[in-house]
C-alpha cells in the first residue's frame, strides 16, 4: 500500500475558504484569523488560529468549521491549535478581506496602533473614516462598540446613513 | 454558505446543534495552545496570579451585564455588554491557565461556579452594586487605567501564555478606558446634576483606591489617568485613605456573596448539567 502525505497546499486552500462566523463576507484567511496550515510527518493537518478578541464567542465556532471542512475534503487527521502570541492585530485583514466589507457596507478598519502601552487621549482624535455608501469622509461615531466586538457604530453626515467600522486595534 | 446573512448562515451550518443557550461546559479557551509552563517558575504563584486577575474580570464582567436593560440608551447597554465580553473572554483564559500551573487541572466552570465569596480574590471595589451611571462609569475608569497598566507589565512575564493573553487583553483594555474617560469628561462637565452625581461617584470610589494600589503596583499610571480625567472634566482629584481588608485574602463587602449566589445558582443546582 503506497501512503502519500496529505498536499499542506491544498490543505490550505480549503481552510483559507471558511467562513468567518460573524462576518460570513470573509474568509478566516480575509480576517488573518487563519495563521497557518501544516502537515507533520505523521500526516496530520494542523491549522493555526487566533482569535481577535479574549471574549470572541466564535472562536470554538471558528475551530469546529475548520476542521470539519478539513474532514469533508478528506483529510482524516485533523488538529486546530490555537495561537496567542503575537495578538491578532486588525491590521491582519488582508487588501481583499477589506474590498469585500466595503462591498456590504462595513468600512474597514484604518492602520492599528502601534505595539506598547497606548496612552490615554482626551482630546477628539481624527478618525478618517469613510462612508462605505457614498464615500464621503464626513462621517462621526455614534458608539464605539456595535453587535460585534470587533466593530463600532458610525453614521455618514453627508448621505446619513448608519453603517458599521471594524475598530482599529 | 453562501448567504449574506449572519443568522442564517449559523443555522446552516449548526442545523444538527440543538444546543442554543450556552452555560456551561464549553470547549477549554486554551485548546490547542501549547500550555507547558516553563521550568523555573513559581507555579503556586502564578495560578493565585491568575485566579486574582480572573475574578477581577469575571466580578466585573458580572456587574456590567447587569446594566443591560438597565442602562440610558442602547448604545450604552451594548458597549457595557462588549466591555464585559472582553473582561469575561480574559476571565476564561485566565482560570484555564490557573488550572494547568497549580497541577489541578481544574477548568473555568470549578473556578467561576464552585467557590464561595472567601475563595475570591478580586479587589472590593469590582463587586460594589453598580450604583448609577456616574458610579460604574468611574468605577470603570478606574479598574480598566489599572488593569491596562498591569497587563502591560505582565507582557514580558516569564510565562508565554499569561504573556500572551495580557499583551491582547491591553488592546482590549485600552478601549474599555477610553470609552469610561470620554464619559467621564461628558458628566462631570456637564449638567449641574451630572457634576453633582460625578463627584458623589468620584467621593464613592476613594476609599477602595487604596486596596487597589497595595494590590497592584499601578499608582502612578492609575493617578495620571485620573488627573488627565479630573482637569478635563472639571472635578476635584478623589482623595483616600487606606480602608482595612483586602479582597485580595478573601475579605469581601457584604455585596459578593449576593452576586455569586446570582451567577452560580443554576451550575450549582444541576452540577453535572452543560447548557
């Protein structure tokens, strides 16, 4: 009987196309949830991923598609591990995870800040955030935490429209 | 998987999970992280490190949820409930990890459900009722100013997985203080009534600032903090004097108890049951 290692490129592929379950627009390769995808000696897929926030409800989610998708593509060894360290960082979001949340109204997330202790800042810091409808830069933040933990609420003064941002952290 | 919609999607693809609520019994927050812990390190320690910073953030994660319904506009109640999502997510990590230094390997739900007020360890002035808007708004302020303050410390501690989850719990933690800050500044400088209730917060809070700073070592970050807040916002620094106890060798107000009773009723009436 010949055994062949399962195809790491491949293997990839098919985690790169999962869904993320709360922004179901993106890929976990969009979200740079997905960090890695490799296969041992002993043949198991192993995928990498961490997650965006301490308290994100989807992270088992996010584990329990992967693999199952992994499975269903026919790799019998399967192992999610989990990666903290480095912190996932929104400026992850790959250029096409960020066309795609434009296209369904969610504006992207500007550049992170920098690593080190960010300190507190009273004065109104400018955020040059975009309507993803009318493109307008004329746009305020009504609260900083939305239906997800990692979005804030904004609204567009120019074609008053409500719309959501992916934070930067 | 195709659809746009993020509720159908999950129906989709959990059409055989029955399970809709969720309690108990979920996957460790850990899973599939390397979880040795490093030779060299006070094990003991490190755990009560942990359990300490774990109900810290659960105490508070628990205060905050109760806001919602509760709180002055929707916008409100869902960036408290977010705030508390972070802080129970760290919670989470935190007593997963407590579990795998001290050789236990007791899991979140034996940390969260099944000790008693006095096997608490988070600082008195977390478990407090929430009070009005203007009490938990400096409340928050002041335990997220030192709570960042900590973690960013605890990112170069010896242990890789206490380092990791600090390093993202300050990211979190950054905006959990920036959101408290702006309030702050919003009430104390602005109604005659919303001035009044900021410095009776402020009076409010004081006294326990003392335990805070024996605890953690965060007074001159904590102090910065509250200057920037106070001048912005036109209220007198808050002035204290060291209160006797400590939540930090189990000695509580007479106010925890009451929230444990509400948070582990039902793990501790079905002890085998996941939900």
């Amino acid at each position: 009987m010949v055994t062949t290692l399962p195809d790491a490129r491949h293997a990839r592929h098919i985690a790169e196309q999962v869904p993320d379950p709360e922004l179901p627009m993106l890929t976990l390769a969009d979200l740079g949830v997905l960090r890695d995808v490799e296969v041992t000696e002993d043949g198991t897929v192993v995928a990498s991923l961490t997650p965006t926030y301490s308290g994100c409800p989807a992270m088992a989610e996010m584990r329990a598609d992967v693999a199952a998708r992994l499975r269903d593509a026919g790799y019998q060894r399967v192992e999610i591990r989990t990666v903290l360290n480095p912190p996932w960082t929104s400026d992850w979001i790959t250029p096409a995870g960020r066309r795609k949340l434009a296209q369904y109204g969610i504006a992207p997330p500007g550049p992170a800040p920098r690593g080190g202790p960010v300190p507190l800042v009273l004065s109104p810091t400018r955020h040059m955030v975009s309507c993803p409808r009318c493109g307008s830069t004329d746009t305020e933040e009504t609260s900083r935490f939305a239906a997800t933990s990692c979005k804030a609420l904004r609204r567009c003064r120019a074609c008053r429209e409500p719309f959501e941002h992916v934070k930067e952290i | 998987m195709s659809d746009d919609h993020v509720y159908l999607t999950l129906a989709e693809g959990h059409e055989d999970d029955t399970r809709w609520a969720y309690g108990t019994g979920f996957e460790d927050p850990l899973h599939g992280v390397d979880t040795t812990v490093p030779e060299g390190i006070d094990t003991g320690r490190l755990a009560a490190d942990c359990v300490a910073l774990a109900d810290d953030a659960l105490v508070s994660a628990q205060r905050l949820a109760e806001w919602i319904t509760r709180a002055p506009e929707l916008e409100e109640e869902v960036a408290l409930a977010n705030i508390g999502l972070d802080l129970l997510g760290q919670a989470r990590l935190l007593y997963s990890r407590a579990g795998q230094a001290d050789g236990t390997g007791r899991d979140e739900d034996a940390y969260a459900y099944f000790r008693d007020a006095g096997d608490f360890r988070n600082v008195r002035l977390a478990e407090l009722p929430n009070g009005d808007f203007a009490f938990s708004i400096v409340r928050l302020l002041v335990l997220s100013s030192c709570r960042v303050a900590h973690f960013h410390r605890l990112t170069s501690h010896t242990d890789p997985v206490l380092a990791a989850i600090a390093a993202k719990g300050v990211k979190e933690l950054t905006y959990h203080r920036q959101y408290a800050a702006e309030w702050a500044v919003r009430l104390g400088d602005g109604t005659e009534e919303s001035h009044r209730r900021m410095r009776r917060a402020m009076d409010q809070v004081a006294p326990y600032l003392g335990e805070l700073f024996t605890t953690y070592d965060v007074r001159d970050e904590v102090v910065a903090d509250l200057r920037q807040v106070t001048e912005a916002a036109g209220l007198p620094m808050p002035v204290y004097r060291p209160l006797p106890g400590a939540g930090r060798d189990g000695e509580h107000t007479e106010h925890l108890a009451p929230l444990l009773a509400e948070l582990q009723g039902v793990a501790r009436a079905h002890p085998e049951a996941t939900w």
